[in-house]
C-alpha cells in the first residue's frame, strides 16, 4: 500500500461506490415478513442522468411549408385508397332489381310500377268504387296498405306482372 498513488485509491474507492450502488438496486430490502416484496421509494432509487436530446435546428417557414405539402400529398393518397377500397366490393356485387314488381292492366294497358301503386291509382281515380262501397279494401281503404291482395281477388284476370325483359325492352 506504500507504493499506491493517490490517483489509484481514488478509483478503487469511485469503483466500490458504483458496486454498493448496482448492489442497492438489485437487492430488494429485507422484510419481516418471509416472500413479501416491499416497494423501493424514489429516494433509494439510484438517479441515472438524463440523456440530452441532440440541438435540432430550428425549422424554417419553408421546411414547414415542404412538410405541410408532403402530408397533403399522403393525405390524398390515403382517400384515394380509401375510395377505391370501397368501390371494390360494390363491383363485385351482382346487380339486384328491388322488390318492386311491376303490374300490367289488362284492360287498360297501363304499367304501374308496383302492386302497392296499381292499387293506390285505381283507388284514387275511382275506378274501385262499387269495391269499396262492398268494404272489400276495409273502413279506410286509403291507409290500406295491402289493398293489392283484396283487388287480385276481387278481380283475379285483369292484371298480369310484368318480365324484368319486358320491362327493359320498353
């Protein structure tokens, strides 16, 4: 120990300090308890220094004016993908003709887009009154909603449903 140099004791006693230090954090404190863990308090823990964030340059107005144009331009790209995303699946689905049949009039030759519509006009131009005053369509034959049923059996041979062939042919 004579021949040490100050310079070396100093380092050794630096080193044992980093080792009790290492040792506090890794050994949990000892309880009464036998298995019981007890939390460490933010003062026994060993302070790390902070990392410094390197300085950044201060963004000019045009690097920020090139950033707002990049995002519009992924912005735009994104809708675009979204778009045609959705339109894919409205490709592949085979074309449907809504429930509505259309009805033909034997007698008069008119094409009434649905059942519901036969029965409505027919009503309101009067050509179902001796029907109505027998109370086959019910007491308010206007809010009737399943009139076409009462009128098909009521007068089964005058109306016809029309092909969807026909119907694109006209």
């Amino acid at each position: 120990m004579d021949n040490e140099t100050p310079a070396s004791t100093e380092q050794e006693s630096t080193k044992a300090k980093v080792k009790q230090k290492k040792e506090k954090k890794t050994k949990a404190p000892k309880s009464k308890t036998k298995g019981a863990v007890v939390p460490v308090q933010e003062s026994e823990k060993a302070q790390e220094p902070e990392q410094e964030e390197p300085d950044r340059p201060i963004p000019t107005p045009y690097d920020m004016y090139k950033d707002l144009l990049w995002l519009r331009q992924v912005v735009f790209q994104h809708s675009q993908q979204i778009a045609e995303l959705q339109a894919r699946p409205a490709r592949k689905r085979a074309l449907t003709r809504s429930g509505k049949v259309q009805v033909r009039d034997k007698e008069t030759g008119t094409v009434y887009p649905s059942k519901n519509n036969t029965y409505q006009s027919l009503l309101k131009a009067g050509e179902l009154k001796d029907l109505v005053d027998a109370g086959i369509f019910g007491a308010e034959p206007e809010k009737n909603n399943f009139g076409w049923f009462a009128l098909v059996r009521a007068l089964p041979d005058r109306f016809e449903e029309v092909k969807a062939e026909e119907t694109v042919s006209q």
